[in-house]
C-alpha cells in the first residue's frame, strides 16, 4: 500500500480538489506538517493518507469553467456608465 505524503495533502488543497477552497497556491509562514517536523515527530503517513482519503471525500462542489472577463465586466459597465454621462452633461451644458 502507497502512503500520502504531506506534500501531497497541500497540493490537493491548493490545487481546489478538496472543496475548501478556489485553486491557488496559498503561501504559509509554516508550510503543512513543518510544525512536526520541527518537534521531531513526523506525521505518522497513515495519518495522512486518512486525512487526504477524508479531505477528498469531502469534496461535493463541482468545478466550474474559468470565464475570461470575470468581474471585468463590472469596470467595463462603469467605464460605459460614467462616458455615456461625461457626454450627455457635455452637450445640455
């Protein structure tokens, strides 16, 4: 039997798969599992492997398509907005 690993664990994490949260890196001041390796007492790798089993299961969202403007659309409105009234107070001026 192969055992996760804690790097393992982080990348499912970040990579979204797990639920918690929207695929980015998330940069730690102390990465998964260095706390315990500092002490000296590793994550057992069973420990892990359940944790990442339970972590994936978990996950019931379904990933959505990345849309290319997003909330650019939102500048884009105003950008509109604000010309369209620029204009108009320009010409009853």
């Amino acid at each position: 039997m192969t055992y996760a690993n804690v790097d393992q664990l982080r990348a499912d994490i970040d990579g979204g798969r797990t639920g918690d949260k929207v695929e980015a890196p998330d940069p730690a001041a102390a990465p998964l599992g260095a706390d315990e390796e500092a002490a000296g007492t590793p994550v057992p790798p069973r420990a892990v492997t359940a944790a990442r089993d339970m972590e994936l299961a978990g996950a019931h969202h379904t990933r959505r398509e990345k849309s290319r403007l997003g909330a650019a659309w939102v500048l884009v409105c105003f950008v509109v907005v604000f010309a369209a009234g620029i204009v108009s107070w320009a010409l009853w001026r």
